[in-house]
C-alpha cells in the first residue's frame, strides 16, 4: 500500500490505433474474445487482472486533452481505476 492507502494496480490499457475493427480483428486471431460491452468506437478484452482496450488514436489523444500530433503522446494511456471518488481525491493530492 501506498501511503495514501492505495494498492498500486493497472485497470486499464488502452491502445490508440488507425482502425478499431482492423485491430480487434488482430487480437480475435490471436484467440482473445471481444467483451460484451465493446462497441463500434471502443473494443474491451479482460487480460488476467486488467483490460486492453482499442481506441481510435486522434479519440484517445482528444480523451486525454492533448494533442494527436504532439510529441508526447504515444497513443497508450494507463488506467488506475479506485473505488470512490475519495479515492481520487486522495491519489490526486498525492501526486
């Protein structure tokens, strides 16, 4: 545990690609299945203890208020998703 009392984990990986169904159809080949709540725009895969999800990258550079272009961005973001809003709070502050 953290001293904010957060146990540090990964939820999520969303990978930021040209083509959501030419990358879906990519991971299908390769024997994952598609979870039930992906969409058109956004496909989900439960990995052993987190998800990947596929997102069209300039989508993914928008949901993260940056530039697609920018030099920092690399098209992944990482997720740490917690229990409550306080929860939040408390990361938030600490970092």
């Amino acid at each position: 545990m953290t001293d904010v009392g957060l146990a540090p984990r990964l939820s999520i990986v969303t990978l930021g690609v040209a083509n959501v169904q030419k990358a879906r159809a990519f991971y299908e080949s390769l024997g994952w299945q598609a979870s039930a709540v992906s969409q058109e725009e956004i496909v989900f895969f439960q990995l052993s203890g987190v998800v990947l999800a596929l997102f069209q990258r300039n989508a993914l550079a928008d949901d993260a208020n940056v530039s697609p272009a920018g030099d920092g961005f690399r098209g992944v973001t990482l997720a740490h998703n917690v229990e409550s809003e306080a929860e939040v709070d408390a990361a938030l502050a600490h970092a």
